[in-house]
C-alpha cells in the first residue's frame, strides 16, 4: 500500500482576544469559575468581515512559508468545519480560489469537532489508494458567530481558529498508524445549530440562529466513550499507551481531558492542548494544538502522536500517526 505523510503544517488565529475579563463584563460569570471548570483563560474572534475561508487560506499560507512547500501541485483539499461561510458554494472552493490552484478537487467535511481527524482519514485513504497525491487538510471554525452572547454556559468556550495541514505521498514511510472513529446520532440533540430542520431526535430546537448546546450530556458521553475509543485504537495497532509520544485530544475543556488521561493511564505532561488561549476552536483546536507542541519544540520528527476528537453528531474519530 502506498505511504501517506504529514510534511507541513500552518496555523492560524484571529488578532482580537476575548479574555475572561472581558466575558465577566458581558454575562453573569467571573474568571475563577471558567478558569475551575473549563481551563480556558482567552479566546480568538473574527472581524465581522472574516469569515472561516478567510482563517484556512491564512493557515495554509503560514505553512507555506514555514516549511517552504507549494500548493499548486495539490489534487484534493478537505475543509473540516461547522461554520462554513455560505451553505454553498463550500469553503474549500473559495480556499482554492485565493489560493489559485484551480486543478485540485475540494471538499468540505461536516464532522464538528471530530472533522479533522475524519479529514486526515480521508486523505490517507485517497492517498493510500493510490489515486491521489498531495491533500491540503484544512479544520476551520469561526465559532464566535453562531455563538450566543447572551448564554454563559457556551460563549465562555468557543473561539475561532484555523490548522492545515499537508499530506503527501510517500513510499518510503507511512504516518498513518491506526484509526477509529465512529457517531452515536441518539445523542444528536445535546448540541446543535440549526440550518433547515426546527427538530431533531424529535426534540423541538430551542434556539435556530445559535449553538446549542446539553454541556453536561456531552460531557458524561464524552468521558464514557472516548477512553473506549482509544483503547480500539491501541488494540488495532497492538500497541500501549506508554508507546504513544503525545496525546492531543480535542481541546474543548481540561475537565473533560483529564478524566481522558486517567482513564487511559496517560500523563498531562504528555497532552497537548490549545483551548488555554484559544478555547473550544471546533474542527481548529487538534492542529493547533499540534503546532503549539511544533512550536514549544516538544514534538519531534519521529514522534507517536494520538489523536482524538469528538463532538456534536455525537461523533468522534481517533488517528494515531508518527511525523
Ligand atoms: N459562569 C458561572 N456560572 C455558570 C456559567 C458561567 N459561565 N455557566 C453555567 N453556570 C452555572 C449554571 O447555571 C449552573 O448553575 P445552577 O447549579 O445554579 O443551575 C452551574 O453553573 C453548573 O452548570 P453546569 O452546566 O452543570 O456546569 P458544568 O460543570 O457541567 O460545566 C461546561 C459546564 C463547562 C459546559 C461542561 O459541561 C462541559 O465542558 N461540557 C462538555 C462540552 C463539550 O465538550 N463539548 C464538545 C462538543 S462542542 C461541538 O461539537 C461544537
């Protein structure tokens, strides 16, 4: 079969800061109790006029500088994002666009907070086919405009950022180790946005132009099944958790990733997460997390990264890859 490898990756987040601080002026909340229950301390948002093409172009145009690689050779581009500028035209069309590679197929990919890691299985599947040669994986969110200010239990979480990532075809070394990944769509209701449905599982939505979200559904059902998840994966690869270098769950809370860890018997000093200054990113917070470990220079070429996302569907997707 033919290798697949992660050769390059970009980020990017919006300049302006929500702090807590700034949250406290705005709804009935205070630092303590974010920082208690989820970790978080700031988040990035958009400019009114930049909308979540906007962050996957800057995101890969940090990768090209960074690592030197051109684009213009890409056959296939996957945006994982829930927060897509139109319902259509997709967001990998208006990606390719201002990137001018006109030859490439693109894609979006509605996964929630699972989506990149479904992405990067999509890719390592077309390229492992043999049919295609070079993907752009982009996990985009502008979660700040379908977010409610007026609700504290989710404008606390959410932020706005971008992670892309390239993937080639390569004979000699495979990243693509092992995978999971799966949805439990009972569980659909717990969050939610609304686009043309006024239901859903039955259940009459209570706010249509916002995200909605059963934070303490989630989390029960997030810390009862991810663990499984993740044990699938290690099972699959005959491999233990003491194999794995870094484990980069999908930020959405400390709270909610620590429990992970020990469950799976994996340490913190072991995890890497984005969500202290950029809060719940949507499909952006794994590879951001990833390029901070990048950046703080943890991560090294030759590494065993777990990855594993989950979010509204309920989905979740786990990917375990050496760089
Ligand atoms: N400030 C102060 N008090 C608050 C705030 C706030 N920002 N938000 C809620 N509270 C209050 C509630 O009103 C409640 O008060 P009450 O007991 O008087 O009714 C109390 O705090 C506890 O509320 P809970 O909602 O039970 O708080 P919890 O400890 O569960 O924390 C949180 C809430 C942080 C949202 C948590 O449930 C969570 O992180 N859930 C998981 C979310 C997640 O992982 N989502 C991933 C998917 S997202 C996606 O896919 C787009």
């Amino acid at each position: 079969m033919t290798g697949a490898r992660i050769t390059a990756i970009g980020t990017y987040v919006p300049e302006k800061r929500l702090t807590n601080f700034d949250l406290e002026r705005m709804v009935d909340t205070n630092n303590e109790w974010i920082i208690q229950r989820t970790g978080i301390e700031e988040r990035r948002i958009s400019r009114p006029d930049e909308y979540t093409s906007d962050l996957c172009v800057a995101a890969v145009k940090n990768l090209i500088q960074r690592f030197n690689k051109t684009v213009e050779d890409v056959d296939m581009v996957i945006v994982a994002t829930s927060t897509p500028d139109f319902s259509f035209p997709s967001v990998s069309s208006l990606v390719q666009e201002q990137l001018h590679i006109a030859q490439t197929g693109a894609m979006d990919l509605s996964a929630a907070c699972s989506g990149f890691v479904y992405a990067l299985h999509t890719a390592h599947s077309m390229i492992s086919s043999g049919l295609h040669g070079k993907i752009l994986v982009i996990g985009a969110d502008t979660m700040s405009k379908i977010t409610d200010y007026t609700d504290r239990s989710t404008c606390i979480l959410f932020g706005d950022g971008a992670g892309a990532v390239l993937i080639e075809r390569d004979d000699q070394f495979n990243s693509f180790i092992g995978y999971h990944m799966g949805s439990d769509g009972s569980g659909a209701h717990h969050v939610y946005r609304a686009n043309l449905a006024n239901k859903v599982n039955d259940i009459e939505l209570i706010d249509t132009r916002s995200l909605v979200q059963n934070g303490r559904e989630v989390f029960r059902w997030v810390v009862r099944n991810i663990p499984n998840g993740i044990k699938e994966i290690l099972n699959k690869t005959e491999m233990t958790i003491d194999e794995v270098d870094w484990f980069i769950p999908h930020s959405a809370n400390l709270r909610i990733i620590e429990p992970i860890c020990e469950k799976i018997g994996h340490p913190m000093e072991k995890t890497l997460y984005s969500l202290v200054n950029f809060g719940n990113t949507s499909a952006a917070t794994i590879p951001l997390s990833l390029d901070l470990g990048i950046r703080e220079g943890k991560v090294k070429n030759g590494d065993r990264i777990l990855m594993y996302g989950f979010g509204a569907g309920l989905t979740h997707a786990g990917q375990l890859l050496r760089l």
